[in-house]
C-alpha cells in the first residue's frame, strides 16, 4: 500500500510540472505573438501600399523562401490545397495538371497530365492520398501519383471538400447533388439532392463540421449528413453567390455574390453585421486562422484585417495585383505560416502576410510540420480509432452529451436536474412565477318574474342564463321542422292521387271513322270489308 500511495505521488507530481511548464511557454508565445502580429507601418504609411518585392527585401532569408511565383500559363486556371500541417501543397490546372510538392523545401512529389479536365483539388487526412475531381468522376491518388480509387458514385464533381475528424470526403456537383463518402471504409454515407440547382461555393464550418453552400438564386443553405434537407436556410444576396467562407471559430461566415456584395454574418444569431461593396464581384474568398480575410475580384487580391465582427474595415490590410493580369482562380491560407497561396490563370504564387497563420500548432492533433514517418502512422491509427461518426455532425454540437427530459421525478423538477448534470458545481436558480392576473368576479344570475303571474315571490321563475332557452328553442324549431316536411308530403300525395281519378282517357282513332259512318248497329265499328270499299269509292269519286 505505501509503495501505491508513493507512485500516485509521484504522477501527480509529474502532472503539475507539466502544467506549470506549459501556462509559462503559453504566457511567453502570448507576449511574442503581440509583438510579431501584423505589419506596423509608420507616419502617414499604409500597409495596403506595401508590395511582396518591398516585403521581400525587408524580412529574413527563410520569409523570402516563401515569396515565389509559379508561370504555368499553358494549363490554368489552377486550383490549390495545403495540408493540415500547412507543409505540402498540390496544385491543379484545369487541362488536366497536377503536381504536388514540399512547397518549403521546393521538393516535387509527383507530377501528372491526366488530359482531361481537372476541376478541383484536395487532400486527404495526410499528405499520402489526394483527391482530384476530374471531368467525370472522383480520383484519389497517393504521394507517387499513383491511381488508387475511382469514386463513381460522384457524378461530374465541382467542388471538394474533406472532414479530418470524421474521414468524410464531401463533394458537390453541377446537377444540385451533395455526397458524403467515408474514406476510412470506403462506403458511400448519403448522396442527397439539394433541390436547388448547381452548386457555386462550399466550404465546411471547422466548428461543427455542417457544410455551407451557396446557390444560383442568392440562398445559403448548411447540410449535414443525417438531415435530408439543409438545417438552415437564408437568403443572402439579390443575385447568384459566389464564394462563401466560415472562420476557424464557427463563429462568423462571409460571402460574395454577383450583385458586388461582399457580407459578414453572424453564424450564431443569422443577422448581417456589415456590408462591402466590390468593384469587381468577388469570385474567391479565405480567411485564416488568425481572422484575416483574403479577397480575390478579377485580377486583384485584398487582404482585410478586423472585418470579423460588428466594426466596419474602412481600407485593407494588404494588396497585391497579378502581373499578367490573370484571374484569380483559387485563395488558400497556408495553416500554422504566414502565406497565402493564390492560384490564378497563369500558374500559382505564393504570398506572405504577415499575422496569417497560428504560431502555436498542436501535435496531438497530427497537425506537426516536422513530423516524422513513425510519429504520422501513430497520428493516423489515433485518428481512425478517434474517428467520429457522421450521425453526430449537428448545428449546435454543445448539445451532445448533455441530459433532456420533461416531467419530475420524485417531486424534484426536472429543469434542476438539467442544469445541475449540464452544469456542474452551480447553484441551480428557478425562474420566478409571473404574478397571476386578477380574475373577473362571476356574473350574478338575473331574476324575472313571468307576466301573469301574482307578484309572489314563490311565484317568480328564476331564469339562469341562456341554456334552457337555447335547448327549448331547439328542440321547438326541429318539431316544426319536421312536422311541415311531413304535411308537403302528404299533400303531395293527396294532389297525385286525385290527378289520376279526374283523368279522361281519350278515344281510340278507330271510333273518329265511325261517326262518318253509321253502322247497321249502334256501337258497332265497321267491319275492314266496309272500310275498303269505302275508300274505293272515294278514289274513284277524286278521278272523276
């Protein structure tokens, strides 16, 4: 027993050093991060003036490293993607281009021409297997360019989009189809059909993983897997969207449409906090993980600082213009580095800005940049057995885990139990009755006396409201009802029946001939021998 009781001292010793050690490391990196956020311009300077070149001859050889400039003019637009480490980066040029690398080291990883449209790029869990979807169907491919599925489930795929805690890769289509297919077991979770035409942005909320798309008509519409139709639906812009985009928080949404609207909402209430006008719409939007928004109209790139929230930006943070004046095509910020990708008509640059990125990165999560080959097999087997499974991707995922009933038990009222397991170690506080409001005094009963009668009181009627009345009345008006219904009856009758005894039959034609006639009897109708003769007889009178 005492040697039991010496080791959990021992650990919980352990513990508290490493406590201690890491609130003095987050107290040191808070106080570097302040210093080192943003660019500080000074006087009358503004830090939207400042160009990548002029950046680039102010900061340190490993920053310049990270300002570069791909010309592929043969085979864009390009889309791009950074891991979850922010370490590889995989490009794609709608020709049918695709090439990966270690964008830090200027590495190549493999490089493919597949000769058919490629239409979107995308990593998987780790920098081993990504998607690409290609004019047809979904093609995953390892680090060796390697083919190693074809999703045929996904049908002319436009957008993609992947969820490293559930292993779930989310594509959206032209034809208004949204599919959910687990990549741990390779089963197809749900294909659901939106209803609402082609699909024109989505982008995943990092908070509780529920995707956002944006539609031809203006809507934003959020799905989960385990809802059939969106779990909210608001109308956003007068005209078609075009980019949407959800912060690392979950807690603030921005979108674009071709109306030249760029709007910030609030995830949490669905009102608009404020509103942008764009010279150009906007076609691309990303924001970071440390809030900035990067903006892609035409041939232009803003960066925004302090958009995320009720104050107005009045100018940008940063801008940059592509030299050849080609479209931008797609924006991405690199994770945990001050770099944002921007992938455009002619090729693919990179930039810096500065304050982009979170300095501090978890490695539990497998989200190291220097990780090694042992230390991802390990992340990767902690990941699949922490896989969490698509039935619990809900808008509020605060809910889950919490106790919901209705009733009592035990005389206990069940709102105390609610709050007491949600909320430990508070002191539970009911909600104080509304005062009741004063009833009104019953109506007193009329008394009347009825005419004729002495004016004794015994002899009064007490006549207590309206009820006997209403069934007196009622009961009268279905006798009289019923005795009229049955007196048209019987006079009816009585009519029909002396028609039919004063009625005269009329003559047969045979007794007209007859009158013109006397027969040798009276009575008696004239034999058919007669009637010819006479009839021969008046033929011949007629000829002469």
């Amino acid at each position: 027993q005492k040697k039991k009781i010496k080791g959990v001292g021992k650990i919980s010793r352990r513990f508290d050093e490493v406590a201690f050690r890491a609130a003095q490391t987050e107290l040191l990196l808070s106080g570097i991060r302040r210093v080192t956020e943003h660019l500080s311009p000074e006087g009358a300077e503004r830090t939207y003036k400042f160009t990548q070149e002029q950046i680039k001859e102010a900061v340190d050889l490993n920053t310049q490293a990270k300002i570069f400039d791909l010309r592929l003019p043969d085979f864009g637009p390009y889309t791009a993607d950074y891991t979850r480490n922010g370490r590889h980066l995989v490009i794609g040029g709608r020709k049918g281009h695709v090439a990966t690398m270690d964008w830090k080291t200027k590495k190549m990883g493999c490089e493919l021409h597949l000769g058919e449209t490629v239409r979107d790029v995308k990593w998987l869990h780790n920098e081993t297997l990504f998607a690409v979807a290609q004019k047809k169907f979904i093609y995953i491919y390892d680090n060796f360019g390697t083919e190693v599925h074809c999703l045929k489930e996904h049908l002319e795929p436009t957008h993609l989009d992947f969820l490293p805690y559930h292993f779930l890769l989310v594509s959206a289509n032209g034809r208004g189809h949204l599919n959910y297919q687990d990549t741990s077991t390779g089963a197809m979770v749900v294909s659901m059909k939106t209803g609402m035409g082609p699909c024109r942005a989505l982008a995943q909320n990092p908070w509780n993983a529920v995707m956002t798309m944006g539609h031809g008509d203006g809507v934003v519409t959020m799905w989960t897997p385990n809802h059939p139709t969106p779990v909210v639906n608001m109308l956003a812009h007068k005209g078609p969207v075009q980019a949407v985009a959800v912060d690392r928080g979950g807690n603030y949404m921005v979108t674009t449409g071709l109306d030249g609207r760029m709007k910030v909402f609030d995830v949490r209430t669905y009102k608009t906090l404020n509103e942008y006008y764009t010279p150009t719409p906007a076609a691309q939007l990303s924001i970071s993980q440390l809030g900035l928004l990067a903006v892609g109209y035409g041939s232009h790139v803003t960066v925004w600082r302090n958009v995320l929230g009720e104050d107005k930006a009045r100018s940008p943070y940063m801008y940059h213009h592509i030299a050849d004046g080609s479209a931008v095509s797609r924006l991405r910020f690199c994770p945990y580095d001050d770099v944002l990708g921007v992938g455009h008509a002619g090729g693919f640059a990179s930039l810096a800005v500065p304050g982009a990125g979170e300095p501090n990165y978890d490695a539990m999560e497998g989200v190291n940049p220097y990780i090694t080959k042992e230390q991802r097999k390990t992340s990767e087997v902690r990941a699949l057995l922490e896989k969490i499974q698509p039935d619990m991707i809900v808008l509020d995922p605060t809910a889950i885990g919490t106790v919901k009933g209705t009733g009592s038990v035990k005389g206990v009222a069940i709102p105390k139990i609610l709050f007491e397991a949600n909320n430990p170690g508070e002191t539970y506080k009911p909600k104080e009755p509304k005062p009741a409001l004063p009833r009104r005094p019953p109506r007193q009963q009329e008394q009347r006396i009825v005419k004729g009668s002495p004016m004794d009181p015994k002899a009064s009627i007490l006549i207590g409201g309206a009820a006997n009345l209403t069934v007196r009345a009622a009961f009268f008006s279905k006798f009289l009802f019923s005795f009229f219904l049955l007196g048209g009856v019987l006079l009816r009758l009585f009519f029909f029946f002396l028609s039919l005894s004063c009625a005269r039959v009329p003559p047969p034609p045979s007794a007209k001939l007859s009158t013109s006639h006397s027969p040798s009897k009276e009575g008696a109708l004239p034999s058919k021998g007669t009637e010819n003769r006479s009839g021969r007889r008046r033929s011949a009178e007629r000829r002469a």
